[in-house]
C-alpha cells in the first residue's frame, strides 16, 4: 500500500463508494490530499456533484446490488491499491418484519491487488452496533456484524499477499442515514447521555480513522477494528 500526501505515486488509486456521508467526506479528505481518487456509487447525481467539488475523480455509477453489472463496470478500473467498502443501507425494521436484500460483495479490487503483487489496504466501514444491540436494527445490526467478522477472514486470507484489511466501527454521526434512528428527540438525548464523552461522532473523527488505516502508518494493524464511539462501549 502506498499512501501518500501530494501527488500520488503512479498506479495508486483509492476506490470509495461515495453516496453521501462517511463515503463522500472520505472522498474529500482523499482529493485534499492530492490522492486519485474512483468513487463508485448507485446514484449519479450524487457523483455528478461530488466531481464538482472534486475536481479530477473518476466516478462509476453502478447498483452495487447487481454483482453483474458490478463486476463489468469495476473490472478494468484502476490499478487501485487502497479500498474503502462503505457501502450501507439502514432498513429500520423488526427481527420479525425483515425483508430480503442484497448483502454486499468485495474481490474485485482484492484480485487487482494479488495480480499486480502489490502491497495494499482495505477499510470496511462498520459500526459499534456490530457489538452492542439496539432494537428495530436485526439486518443492519447484523450485516455489520458479519462485516466485523468477514474483516478478521480477509485480514487472514489476505495477508500474505501484504494486502491489510481492517474496519471502522463508528457510533451515530451526523449523516442522513442516522436521522432514521434519531427521530425520537428523547430517544437520542438519551443515547448521547449513554455515550461517556457525552456526544455521537463527528464525521471528520471517522474519515480520520479511515484515513489512518488506509495509510503507511498503519502498517502492522490488520484485523482490526476502531471503534469511533465516544467511549460507548466502555459504558
């Protein structure tokens, strides 16, 4: 993996799914720092504006959903060498009343990666309820807690291929996703009282984190996961 401020170093790209939120802000610290950048999301207005504020990305609109679709327009981007996986949806629904959807699926850009026999870093974007439970959550709580698992297997897998995999698992930032959860003015009053720090995350203390992942510094964590979550866990 070879991340570095300024101009990127050739055949360095960062693949990020972009939509709105984590992704976007992750999106923008990468081109601030002079890092070419793919962001790939299902909604095109989404990256027609984000390319006006960035100028010089390269965007892929594509239903993540749709692993055909998927691989065909993902197949020949790159080389990339760092990946973030922030891809979400958050279905407020009872254990109960589920209903199905698509889980997401990652090797593209890992084979690139082992084909080229470079050295590399791929950050999921988790979550604290990958750990601790909150109710009408049962598919986002436990797509995200597979994902803390499927972490621990790539790191694994990947490995002797030098490709590092870790996540981020934050508590609620201020995106339009979390508004979902956050509704109820007492409700989240109270979660945010629960949190020792006494706040949720602010979305640059999470594009941080990721951004030390993705990073040289880094570079003997693997497996792993930060928790961004003002201490709730500690709690």
């Amino acid at each position: 993996m070879r991340f570095r401020t300024g101009a990127s170093p050739p055949g360095t790209t960062p693949g990020v799914r972009p939509g709105l939120g984590i992704g976007r802000d992750t999106v923008k610290a990468l081109h601030a720092l002079g890092t070419g950048v793919i962001a790939v999301s299902r909604t095109n207005t989404d990256l027609v504006s984000l390319s006006k504020q960035c100028p010089g990305i390269e965007t892929v609109c594509v239903d993540l959903g749709d692993w055909e679709a998927t691989e065909q327009a993902l197949g020949n981007v790159g080389p990339v060498d760092l990946l973030v996986n922030n891809a979400a949806m958050l279905l407020k629904q009872p254990f109960l009343e589920v209903t199905k959807d698509v889980f997401d699926r990652w090797g593209i850009v890992a084979r690139g990666m082992i084909q080229r026999g470079v050295p590399g870093s791929i950050v999921n974007v988790s979550s604290m309820v990958a750990h601790v439970t909150f109710p009408n959550l049962a598919v986002y709580s436990s797509t995200k807690g597979a994902m803390t698992t499927l972490t621990k297997v790539m790191a694994a897998e990947l490995g002797p291929y030098k490709i590092r995999v870790n996540s981020v698992n934050p508590t609620v930032v201020p995106t339009a996703m979390s508004q979902k959860v956050l509704t109820d003015p007492d409700f989240a009053r109270k979660l945010k009282e629960r949190h020792p720090l006494r706040k949720f995350a602010e979305m640059e203390d999470v594009v941080n984190s990721i951004l030390f992942l993705l990073s040289d510094r880094s570079a003997s964590t693997s497996g792993s996961g930060i928790l961004v979550d003002a201490g709730y866990l500690a709690s």
